[in-house]
C-alpha cells in the first residue's frame, strides 16, 4: 500500500472517529459535558492512545477469558488426563494447568479478577483523553468491547485448557507480583468457602455418569456399562438378595447311599457341589461333596456318602455383601458359601451363594449353560438365552456328524468340519449297516453345571 493510500485510509478513519463523536455530542441524550480530547483526531498521540485502549480491551477479554477457561476446568477432569490421556500433548498441557492451580485456585481467580479490573479501569484514561468524556466515550468503548472483548473470551472457553496451559506461566508471574494483595484476599476466601480440592463422584454420580457415554469418540457397549453398574453396585448387595434358598438346593445326608439311583439324581441335578448334613438334621450341614470324587466310582459298591472326604463348607451371615463373599472365593477355599443366621452352629441354614452367582450380579445376567435347566434361582422364572448372531462372531463349534461304514468297513465320510465352512454331503449309508453317529467328547466338568 503507498502512502497516499495510508494516508487517506488513516483520515477516513479518523474522519469516522470524528463523526461519531459529533454525533454522540450532538444527541439529545448527550446532557453531560463532555471533555475535549488533549489529542487533536488524526494525529499521532490520538492514534497510540487509541491502539493503546484496544489493546487494553483486547487484554480485559483475555482475562475475562482466561478466568471462564480455567476456572471451568474440573480438577478431577484434568487429573485423569495427567495420568491416562492418549495425547502426549494433552497430558502435557493438564500438567501445567494443575501446577498452577496447585498454588491456589482462589488465587488464581483473584489475580485475574484484579488484572481484569485494573484494564477496564485504565481503559477510560485513554479514551478520555483521545476521543473526550461523556457518552462518546462510552459508545465507542461499548464498540471495542463488542468487537475486540467477546472474541477472546469465546476462544478461551472454547479451548481453556491449550490456552491455560500456554498463558500459565504469565498468570503465576502475576501471582507473584499481586501477591501482597491478592495472596491475603485468596486466604480469606479458603476460610469462608473452603477449598475445592479432591472432588470425586459418588457411586449414583458415576452411574449417571456412564450412561452418557453410549455415544461419543469411543462410546461404551450396553454390556459394559451394565457390568460397570454391577462392579458399583457389588459392595452394597447383600449375600441374602442372590442366595439360592436352602429348600431349592440339592441336599445329601451323610449316610445316603450312593447307588445307581442317588448316582443319577446327582448327575442329572447338573451340579458340581452337593451340600452334605447330618442324618436327620438337614440344617446341620458338615461339608461338600464335589462330585469329581465320584468318577471312578462304581454304584453298585453301594458307599455311603460318608465313605467320600469332604471339602470344607464355610459359612456366613446373611448380612454380609456380595464383595466380601466374592473376596472369600478369591482365596480358594470354597466357591460355594451357606448363609446362616447362626454361622458355625447346627441350625439356621437360608441359603446358599456361589461365585456363579456373584459374576451373574456383575454382569448383570444369567448364565446359562449348557446342562442348566434355564432357570432363575431367586424367582424361579426362565432364564432367557440370548440370541447367538452377533455371539457367535468369531466362533466355531462343531457339530454331529454321520459316519457310515460299506461293507468292507472303510470310511466313505470326510472329516469334521466346522459350521462355518461348506457342509460335505453326507454319504447314504450302506444297505444292512446303521450309520455310526460320533460326537466331540467334551471334558468331564462340561457335563455339570459348575456353580465356581
């Protein structure tokens, strides 16, 4: 740009400044009298005091921005950034910010509140003596305000925490600087307000809290939230809420004799762990017989229960929570736990829980098995077995297959194959010869439900 060309925008703008003035002036509202301007419009000095009070509007919008940005920022938020964000450079800048506000967070807000206050209060000094007083000067400041204020506020709420990070070794300047001032204000509000320091959610909070995230950058599955809610949700669930009630459990007297019927109301009962009491007092249990003692046995011995070592049965009250018997099973004693009113005496049996039935209160569902009879221990309802298309992603089972044999005895079938490759086609079997029908024999604990 030439400089005729600066010098006629520079008297344009002056001429605005001019107009403006006069117009102000000669409003009937105007009934103050106003000053006159020490700088003649147009001139040097008018100019450097007017770059002067934008930059002073410029710097209270920083301020005020910088108060909105930092002191909008969640110590807990910016702590969980500090030590688990992705973002080197986000970890970086929630470091810095938590340093300062370490020092003090009124501390913090006094300094910025007085550097704001001392702007706005030097800014009508230079626009007194550059356009005059009265409602000019009003007028044009509101102007400045609108246009160089509001500006930096927005940026600094909109990205407080770069911004915080980057200007916090000024504000800890002007902390130290201000300090004989603001330093005692800043204790005096610690003593009437306290301090905001270690801010935490409650349990319902984080609850809450959760469900909020089914959508965003790395939103949460239902499962995981329902199992987020159910870990919360642990310590204040009662043993009593998700025992299985004693009548409903399978139950053996000490001098029951194991024969080929007992043996099959075991083994069709689908469970792992059988409770053990004394003859004639079935609320005076002794121990649990696991029935992996029972595979090499042979019913027709016709050994009493008696004949079998027992494993340990602890016991507990029913007002013990989920996470203290979830606890215990860690430890590896037992999986299973009876609740008494009376623990350790030889009545007051209610119930028993097992570690099946804790991991059921986490994930917040039943689990079925395969040798489950689909029901829910508490309510006596079906248990609903969830549909297996987006399950069974990734799985592969294998399925029966028919084998049959010609009559010399060679094999005119193919392998197993899993489901999710192309299915042979199965071979007709030969006049005089029944197929041979094979199955995947499966562990031994597969065939009973295993209440761990």
């Amino acid at each position: 740009m030439s400089n005729s060309s600066r010098t006629r925008s520079n008297r344009t703008i002056a001429g605005l400044f001019f107009v403006i003035s006069k117009a102000v002036h000669a409003s009937p509202m105007f009934k103050m009298s106003a000053e006159e301007p020490e700088e003649p419009i147009g001139s040097a000095g008018f100019w450097w005091k007017m770059i002067m009070s934008m930059g002073l509007v410029l710097l209270g919008g920083a301020f005020a921005g910088l108060t909105l940005g930092l002191m909008g920022l969640d110590e807990l938020h910016l702590r969980v950034l500090a030590t688990s964000s992705d973002d080197l450079k986000e970890k970086k800048n929630a470091n810095k910010v938590l340093r300062l506000m370490k020092k003090g967070r009124h501390w913090v807000l006094v300094v910025l509140l007085l550097g704001n206050v001392i702007v706005n209060e030097s800014l009508p000094i230079f626009l007194d003596s550059a356009i005059g007083g009265g409602v000019a000067a009003v007028a044009i400041s509101t102007v400045m305000i609108v246009i160089f204020g509001i500006i930096p506020q927005a940026v600094c709420a909109r990205y407080g925490l770069q911004i915080g990070a980057a200007s916090a070794p000024l504000v800890l300047g002007m902390m130290y600087i201000f300090a004989p001032i603001a330093w005692p204000i800043a204790k005096l509000l610690d003593w009437v307000l306290g301090n905001d320091e270690n801010n935490t959610y409650k349990k319902a909070e984080l609850k809450s809290f959760l469900q909020f995230h089914r959508e965003g950058a790395e939103p949460l599955r239902d499962d995981e939230i329902s199992i987020l809610n159910g870990v919360l949700s642990l310590n204040e669930k009662k043993a009593s809420e998700i025992m299985t009630p004693i009548n409903d459990v399978v139950t053996l007297g000490s001098d029951t004799i194991l024969d080929h019927k007992h043996v099959d109301i075991i083994l069709t009962s689908g469970y792992s762990r059988i409770p053990i009491h004394e003859p004639g007092n079935p609320t005076n249990f002794i121990g649990i017989l696991l029935i992996k003692k029972l595979l090499s046995y042979d019913p027709s011995q016709g050994l009493p229960v008696s004949s079998f070592p027992l494993s340990i049965l602890p016991e507990a009250k029913p007002s013990i929570s989920c996470f203290q018997a979830l606890d215990y099973f860690q430890t590896g004693r037992s999986h299973l736990l009876l609740i008494s009113e009376n623990p350790g005496e030889p009545h007051g049996a209610l119930g028993v829980i097992t570690l099946e039935d804790i991991i059921e209160e986490i994930i917040s569902e039943e689990i079925v098995d395969e040798t489950d009879r689909y029901e829910d221990n508490r309510h006596k309802r079906r248990a609903k077995r969830q549909s297996t298309a987006a399950i069974m992603r990734g799985i592969v089972e294998r399925e029966k297959r028919r084998w049959s044999f010609n009559s010399y005895g060679d094999n005119a079938a193919g392998t197993d194959t899993p489901r999710t490759s192309s299915r042979a086609p199965t071979p007709k079997p030969t006049p005089g010869r029944e197929p041979l029908e094979i199955t995947r024999l499966l562990p031994i604990d597969e065939h009973f439900k295993v209440p761990l």
